[in-house]
C-alpha cells in the first residue's frame, strides 16, 4: 500500500508506478532507513508521541529487520514497494501491527530519505577512504622495493630526464594523498543531519534536533528546513572526487599499459590481471587497466548527470531527486573497484631494470647535465643550451651518446670542456645531482618513501575511537547489552552488575556517543573473556567491533594474561583477529556455570576460541 493513497480515488496506472517507484536502487538505503527510523522513534518519545514501552517494541522489531536485512538484502526486490521507506513501514507494520503506523509521525519522506542518503554517504566515504590508504600503501612498498631501478622521465612522451621507479611511483602517491584529503574534508562537510526537517518547514514537534543528529553519530543538525530537504551538494561533491581520483587512475593505468608494452617493456603484469587474445596465442593484454581507464568516463558521465539534474531545481524537494542515487551508487562502487584493482596490478608486477635503465640512457637524457656543466665553468645558460643542442645533433649523426663523444670531439663545440666533463654525464651523477627536497638524488627519495610511510601509519583509518567504560555511560551500555541480550546474543546483566563491572568495559565513541561495547573478565587462573561484546544499531560493519576487540586483547597483554577467549555464534569474525578454535571443556568452570543463565543453554551453538598471547609474543621475538 502506498504512503500517500488517501488523497486519490484512482489507482495509479502500472505504467507510471514503474516509471516512478525507486525500490530497485534504494534499497541500498534499507539499513539506513531502519537506522534512522530506531533513532526517530526515541525522539518521538521526547514529545510524548509513544511510551518507552512502545518505542522499545518498535526497536526491537526494527533492530529485528536489520538483522535479516544485513543476512539477505536482495529479499527487498521481491517487494511490490514504492520505495525502501514504504518497504520498511510495511515490514514494520507487519510485525508489531498498528503500532508501526505510529513511527512516521511528524516525519516526511523528504527528510527521511535525505537523512537515509547522508548515512549511506559517511558510511562509503570511510570505505573509501581505506581503499585509498591501501593503494597508497602499495604504491609506497612499490617505491621502497626500486629505489635503485632507474626508469627514463617523459615529456610530451619524449625522454628527457632520468628519474627512478620510485620516484615515478611516489607521484601517484601524491595524486591520491590529495583525492584522501578532498574525501576527508567532504566527510566532515556532510555531517550534518536532516532528520527532523519534515517535508520542507520542519516538524511540528518540538524535539531536541541535537540530540537527535548525536543519537544517530552526526556531528550536528541541519540549520535550515528548506535547505536541508533539498540538499545534494554531498552527493556532487562526492561523485566530483570520485571524478578527480579517476583522473589520477586513468594517468596511472595510461602510464602502466605504455610500460608494459612490446615497445617498452619496462614491465610486465601479472597473469592475475591480464587476458589473452581469442586469435593471437602470444598476447597478453593489459585489460584492468585499460578498464580503469576506460570507466573514468563513466563516473565523469554520473557527476554532469548529477549537475544538470539539480541546475534549475527550485526549493525545496522535487522528484527529480530520485535521480541522485542510481549514478551516485555507481560511481563511488566503480571508483571503489578500479582502485582495489589498480592495487591489484601491483601485486607480482615484474619490473625489467636492465631495460629501464638503457632506455634512460637513450635519448640524450644527460644533455641538461652537459648544460650545467658549461654554466659552472662561465657560459651563460642560454649560450650553453645553443651549445649542447649542436653536440646532440652531431652525436645523432654519428649513432653515439654525447658520453661517447671523445674528449676532442667535444671540444669542437667549447673549449672550456674538460676531462671531468665525464663524470657529471653518468646516470648516477644526474640523478645525485638533484638533491633539493622533491627531486630524485637517493637520498630524497629514501626520505621522502620514510615520510610517506610515517605518513600512511599515523592515520587512524578505523575512524573509532575506544576507551575504558565510565559511569557516565551506563546508560548506554545498559541499552546495548539488553538489545543484544533480547536477541540472545549476549548473556543478560543487571544494571547493579555494569556498575560493579564498569572497570572491566571499554567503549567505541562517536562525537562523544558511545557506538559498542565490550568487557574482558578476568578469572583467577590467568585467563581473560571477552564478554557483552556489541555494537549500537546503525554502526555495525564499520570497524568498531574490531577496535574494541583489539583494544582488549591489547589491555589484556599489558596485564601478563596468558590466554584471552571468548564464546560466539561468529567465529569467523574473531578468527580474523588471531583466535583459534579451542573446546569448551578447557575453560574454567565458571564459564559454564554462567551458562545456566542462557536461554540457548539446551541448544547451544556458541564456539569457544582463545587466542595464545604467550605464544604470540614468543612468535614476534623469532621473527625478529
């Protein structure tokens, strides 16, 4: 049933319901939605529009769809909705009855689905922002690798000057330190929250805006209902980065296939991340990275697409607004791909530096070199250019370097040519030569790979941060452990008992709102658990769980505990931070006692794993 069929007496042709419904694409937004809805239900308690009681029932069956959400998000398609907001009201209806036709109150789609959008953007931006920092960082291995590997420098695809692989590598480093600052600053940009706007002039219920924004991890709200409902500057300005960052691939990819050409042969990429030829049996092609090249004018095509959409639109929201999200989607999803798979061509790449380094003794690359010279002995620059491009043509003529010239033969074009000359027309000597900071002297380049790398390491990609619980958040950890106690993931605990335990916790936070929570309970016989491990709804999937987890491993360690374990339904998750299977019947007694409490005791599915910090320890002093 559509939202809004009170006003018609018709219903809408079929035609028109599939030009107009935008399920098919925004059901990306389903767990924002769910997320924002939990968050709107809490300020409607605010203004006395639903009881605690109510709000509660209405969490826990939203929390409940998220759930099935995150396992399944395809089943949304099979859906007959007009949009993701109308699937989740009907999802919601459908399991706790008219209560669910309560939620919407004081709420419009418009600010609704603006709010949705924002979620879906901060979220992608940090994924984003990782798959920089691992490209970076495989660029800088890259470099760190061939800092002596030579390789000709281009202008106007002529050789000019010696540069290294390293170096070469370093620059495209650059590029994309830029594309990560651009996408840093529109994160901060867009963390801004909408919710609460209404359709255009703002509810009608006086609710705390704020708290609202803080519940949901934004830093503030929205200023202005007319602007808040129509705004899309976040989704152009994303799409732009995108574009840029493109750009910089697309350099990158041009720069590779020239490379790893016949011609070249700098290079060769590996069989990971080229094709054949259906007819020439000897090709490999290097179709990643004319596909990256290639798709970069594809996301420049969704950002113009973007532009014209939104040029003329009048205040405030406007259907021409569905438009946003089907080309936004695939331009950050096509950046996110051509990125990992710009790293990827670097993984077993084989660079030929017997071949790179005859090529950069071609083309007369010490010229500027043999210019220099004369200048250091008193001939003005332009009068040394005129004099070495005459000794470049006679070398030319004769099929020779300009070192290969004899002593004599140089001396024709000045006489202030000396013995020495030979010396500064090595490829040593012209890349020794270039010492200030940004040039290719070894020295810089050894430096500026440690400052990159310094660089790469002080970010703080997780985006959480953790510490250690305080009684000011039993509130929220109190929330947190009934929410996923109620779902029989955690075992129950009193309020009495999180205040008692308060110093066992630690805590992930967000502009001061605590996100997840864990304990480690320590046992007398050198052991620790992870226990009440969660993460508050809507942060799921962007490395808080991990935080908190490593941070108590880490607490764990620096108490000489010996072994940490935990009992869980996803062992993969923990397996991925160096837990090991282990058995129940190994852990201390009161472990299973503690089980009596647990609904699923009967029927228990949970898995022990530990993970050895001894043994880690002992692992890290050998490979040392």
């Amino acid at each position: 049933m559509a939202l809004w069929g009170g006003r018609f007496t018709q219903a809408a042709d079929t035609r028109f319901k599939d030009f107009n419904d935008s399920l098919r694409f925004d059901y990306r937004l389903a767990e924002q939605d769910i997320v924002g809805s939990i968050a709107w239900s809490k300020a409607l308690v605010s203004v006395n529009v639903l009881t605690e009681e109510e709000q509660q029932k209405l969490e826990l069956a939203l929390n409940e769809l998220k759930l099935e959400v995150m396992e399944n998000p395809k089943q949304i398609l099979r859906s007959d909705a007009e949009d993701i907001h109308s699937w989740v009201e009907q999802q919601l209806i459908s399991k706790v009855g008219d209560l669910g036709k309560k939620l919407h109150t004081g709420r419009s789609r418009n600010d609704q689905v603006a709010t949705d959008l924002k979620l879906w953007c901060r979220q992608q931006g940090q994924q984003l922002l990782l798959g920089l920092d691992r490209l970076q960082s495989q660029m800088v291995e890259v470099a760190r690798v061939h800092q002596d590997t030579v390789l000709p420098g281009y202008t106007h695809l002529q050789r000019a000057q010696p540069v290294t692989f390293a170096h070469w590598s370093l620059a495209y480093v650059e590029m994309f330190e830029r594309d990560y600052s651009r996408l840093e600053d529109a994160i901060k940009r867009l963390d801004t929250c909408p919710l609460g706007s209404g359709a255009l002039a703002g509810t009608a219920y006086p609710m705390d805006r704020e708290q609202l924004a803080h519940n949901l991890g934004f830093r503030r709200a929205t200023r202005n209902s007319l602007d808040s409902v129509s705004d899309r500057d976040h989704v152009m300005e994303l799409m732009s980065i995108a574009s840029i960052s493109m750009l910089h691939l697309s350099r990158l990819a041009e720069d590779m296939i020239f490379y790893n050409s016949g011609e070249s042969n700098f290079i060769e990429l590996a069989d990971t991340v080229t094709s054949g030829s259906s007819l020439m049996p000897q090709k490999k092609n290097p179709d990643a990275l004319e596909l990256i090249r290639g798709k970069t004018g594809r996301v420049y095509g969704a950002l113009a697409g973007m532009m014209m959409t939104v040029k003329a639109l009048p205040l405030a929201y406007n259907k021409d607004m569905q438009e946003d999200k089907e080309g936004l989607f695939d331009a950050l999803d096509t950046w996110n791909d051509c990125m990992e798979m710009a790293a990827l061509c670097f993984d077993g790449i084989k660079v030929n530096g017997e071949r790179t380094l005859e090529a950069a003794k071609q083309g007369y690359a010490n010229s500027t070199e043999l210019a220099d010279y004369l200048v250091a002995k008193g001939i003005p620059f332009r009068e040394a250019h005129h004099i070495v491009g005459v000794a470049v043509v006679s070398a030319i003529a004769k099929g020779c370097a300009l070192e290969e010239l004899s002593i004599a033969e140089l001396q024709e074009f000045s006489p202030v040519i000396e013995q020495d000359v030979y010396d500064i027309l090595t490829i040593e000597s012209c890349l020794e030569k270039r010492s200030a900071l940004g040039g290719v002297a070894p020295q810089q380049v050894a430096y500026a790979v440690e400052q990159a790398t310094k660089r790469l390491s002080a970010r703080d990609n997780s985006a959480v941060k953790v510490r250690s619980a305080r009684l000011t958040d039993i509130d929220a950890l109190e929330s947190m452990v009934a929410y996923w106690a109620n779902l029989g993931e955690n075992l129950p605990r009193s309020r009495n008992e999180l205040v008692r335990d308060i110093g066992s916790f630690a805590v992930a936070e967000h502009h001061g709102e605590v996100t997840g929570c864990a304990s480690l309970y320590v046992y007398d016989s050198g052991l620790a658990e992870i226990r009440s491990l969660g993460v508050e709804a809507g942060w799921q999937g962007q490395g808080q769980g991990t935080a908190i987890v490593q941070h108590l491993v880490e607490k764990a360690r620096k108490m000489a505990i010996k072994k940490v374990f935990v009992l869980t339904r996803t062992p993969e998750f923990f397996m991925k931070h160096d837990f090991i299977p282990t058995s129940k019947t190994l852990l201390p007694e009161k472990v299973l006692k503690d089980c009596d409490q647990c609904p699923r005791q009967h029927a228990c599915d949970e898995v022990a794993l530990e993970v050895n910090l001894v043994e880690q320890i002992i692992t890290k002093k050998n490979v040392a």
